[in-house]
C-alpha cells in the first residue's frame, strides 16, 4: 500500500485492465506479464500509458497507443484512496446544487 502522498506503484496491483480505444481489445494482464514493457514492482501506475501498447493495433500498422488503464488493487483501501485522490483533481458539480 502506497503511503499519503505518494503514487501507487506496481507491487500494490492484483491485476490491471487495459484497453485499446481504437480497436476496442481488452485484456487482463497481471503485474509479472508486463516484464516485456519494462516494467517492475516499483514502476509507477502513471508511467505505464507511455509503455503499453496494443499489439492487434501495431500488427495492422496503427499506432496502437490509445490505451486506457484501470488497476485493481490487492488491498481495497489503497482503491479507495487512488479513486479519491483522482476525483479530487476534478471538478464535479454535485447532483441538485444551483449557484445563486
């Protein structure tokens, strides 16, 4: 589990979902099926969008690089507190509240 103010990291996931945008393949991979990638326990989960890339995409000649990430964590509170730490950067206008 990462600490308070620090980025989760590798080691923390169970399992990471990831996506292509232009094909639509999604695939579960585990941390140790990334070694190919170059990526470790330490490797950040934000470093990963610029090293993973979508094979079926690159065999037909695409880029393959529009690729969205989503890690399930082993410990469901270190879940909890990445999803909060992202929608804490966001602007979210709340269901019902009107600006006078």
């Amino acid at each position: 589990m990462a600490l308070p103010g620090r980025e989760a990291v590798i080691a923390q996931v169970a399992s990471l979902s990831v996506e292509c945008a232009d094909c639509g393949r999604n695939r579960w991979w585990r941390p140790d099926q990334l070694k190919r990638f170059g990526v470790n326990g330490s490797t950040p989960l934000a470093a990963l969008s610029g090293r993973i890339v979508c094979s079926a995409c690159r065999a037909d000649g695409l880029p393959g690089t529009a690729i969205s990430i989503q890690a399930a964590f082993i410990d469901e509170r270190q879940r909890v507190r990445s999803e909060a730490r992202m929608l804490s950067g966001r602007d979210v206008p709340l269901e019902g509240s009107r600006r006078a």
